[in-house]
C-alpha cells in the first residue's frame, strides 16, 4: 500500500471510529499552546457554541508534573474531551491524574467523560451539585442537544464529581503546588480558580473573558465584581480563562470584564429605579462600545435580562 493510500486508510479508520461514538470526525483542531514551563492550553473558536464550531468555544488548561497531568476544565462536548485527552498524550505520556471543573457550565464540563474513562478523578465545588440535581442541567442539555447536534445528544453524560471541595484546597503533585481557591458567587455560585504559584499561572475559568462579551446570564454581578479585585491581587503572570487568548496583562483584561458588568449595572440599574420596562430600557441603550465583539448577539440580551432582574432584587434589598 502506497503511503497515500494507507493515509487514506487511516483517515478512514478515524472516521469509523468517531462514527462509532455516534458523531461525524471533528474538525477542529486542538494545538495545545505552551503558556510556562509546564502549563499548556488548547483555545476554543470566539463566539457561543455553535453546531458550526462543534461546540468548541471554551478553553481547557492542564499542567504537566513528574507524577502525572492536572487538568483544568474539560471543553464542551465528549467528542473534544476525547481530543483534549490526545492534545495532552501530543506534550507527555504521563497520565491524567485530576481535573478540576472551574464551574458547571455545559461548555467547561461536558467533555468530562473520556477524561474520567482514562482514570482521572474530578474535582468541583459543592456549590455545583445544586445545578446537577435541581433539573436545570437536563434543561440545559435538551437546549444543547437541539442547538449543537450532534456534538451534544441526550445521552451526553452529565458527570458528577469524585470530590466535591467545600471550600479552598490545596496540593502537591510531583513537586507542584496547586491552589483551588473558591471565588463564587461570581460568575457562577462555583466558581474555582487554579493558581500554580510556581509557573506564576493562573487558571480563572469565566470569571475573566477576553476578547468577547463576557456571559454574564442570572450571575450576581455585584459579588463578581468584588471578585476580579481579588484575581487583579494575585498578579499573575499568566492568566488562563474560560474564553479568548491567554492573558499576560490581566489587569488590563480584567478591565473588560469589569467595564462591561458595570455598564450592565448602570443601565438597568437606571430603567429599574424609573420603572421603565426591560423592552424599552434595552431598546434605548446605548450598546455600540459592545456590539462589536463577538458573543454581542448570542449574549447580551440574556445578560441584560438577567441584570434587569438582579437590580430589581437588589433595589428589593433581596
Ligand atoms: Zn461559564
């Protein structure tokens, strides 16, 4: 056989085998990017999740110690959990020994299962379980499974934790630190970040975005706010987040984040106290310094309705 043609075969047998697992071979690509000595990350398309992108539009992180791979997040499909778990297999043959799930959002965890098949144990915060078990995760996954075919499906595992962490926690695995801090309520009621003080790296999930309006959703936008002044505080020199570009200024970065959550607060902060009905408020605001970026369309009114509702609780004194 030709080399052409056993290429062909192989290319071949990949598709048999992604077909196997019920969906069409990804497209996407996952090119682990070297952040410090033992860091690395993949970065997921801009925008929201989409059947077009394959539903890779978040960010995995993971760090390689002599012992075995610490893995922050696990992307937003099995299908991309499967191709996380070659993009580490392409930088060390040490396994994966943990990931930690910086919050229970569908495209930070859903890839969680082929991890977990390769022997690696999860961690999350407690805070998380609420979500699993109160029926708006099963929501969550008929709306996924609708809008991202067949990346998300029905059967798409929802996977629970092996530890839920009830606050703060750290350890060490071949010889380095890491620190699970939990920082919710912010983006979400869970949120952890991941510092590894030796690789001056910090893993912040959603609670920074770069380069796209951020989602912001039902989140308590006031606590998030008083937490980015904590992330500023811990100066990395690396921040890893959710979405976008690694950050290697994250005070400048944070500021669009914080900027953007302000603005939202002002705005519908303003049409609550004069009564003036979402529609209306959200039609009159001025949203052009935003409109630009990308996530504008898939995120900015589900944001603003949330912080409409948030500032009628607060004004409430709920
Ligand atoms: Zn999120």
């Amino acid at each position: 056989m030709g080399a052409r043609h056993f290429a062909a075969a192989i290319a071949a047998l990949a598709a048999t085998a992604a077909l196997a697992q019920g969906h069409p071979p990804l497209k996407a690509r996952l090119a682990p990017v070297h952040v410090s000595p033992r860091a690395w990350y993949v970065q997921g398309l801009p925008g929201a999740a989409s059947a077009a992108n394959e539903a890779f539009n978040s960010n995995a992180g993971f760090v390689v110690t002599d012992e075995g791979v610490v893995v922050v997040d696990a992307l937003g499909s099995p299908a991309l959990g499967n191709e996380l778990l070659e993009a580490i297999r392409k930088v060390t043959a040490k396994p994966v020994r943990r990931v930690i799930v910086t919050h229970y959002h569908a495209d930070h965890f859903y890839g969680l299962k082929p991890l977990k098949d390769a022997g690696a144990e999860i961690w999350a915060h407690r805070g998380s379980l609420d979500y699993l078990t109160n029926g708006e995760a099963q929501r969550r996954r008929e709306q996924r499974a609708r809008d991202l075919f067949p990346w998300v499906d029905a059967q798409t595992p929802l996977v629970h934790a092996d530890r839920w962490l009830d606050g703060d926690e750290a350890f060490t695995l071949g010889g380095v630190r890491f620190e699970v801090q939990h920082f919710g309520p912010a983006h979400s009621p869970e949120d952890l970040v991941v510092v590894v003080p030796q690789e001056g790296v910090v893993f912040s999930g959603d609670i920074l975005f770069t380069g796209r309006v951020p989602f912001v959703g039902t989140a308590d936008s006031k606590a998030w706010l008083a937490r980015i002044g904590r992330l500023i505080d811990l100066k990395p020199t690396f921040m890893v987040t959710g979405h976008g570009e690694v950050s290697t200024d994250p005070g400048r970065d944070l500021a669009l984040t914080r900027d953007y959550l302000v603005f939202l607060r002002a705005e519908m902060g303003r049409a609550v106290a004069d009564f003036v009905p979402f529609e209306d408020a959200y039609r009159r605001t001025d949203w052009s310094r935003y409109a630009s970026l990308p996530a504008f369309e898939a995120a900015n009114r589900v944001n603003a309705y949330g912080t409409y509702l948030l500032m009628e609780r607060e004004s409430l004194g709920q």
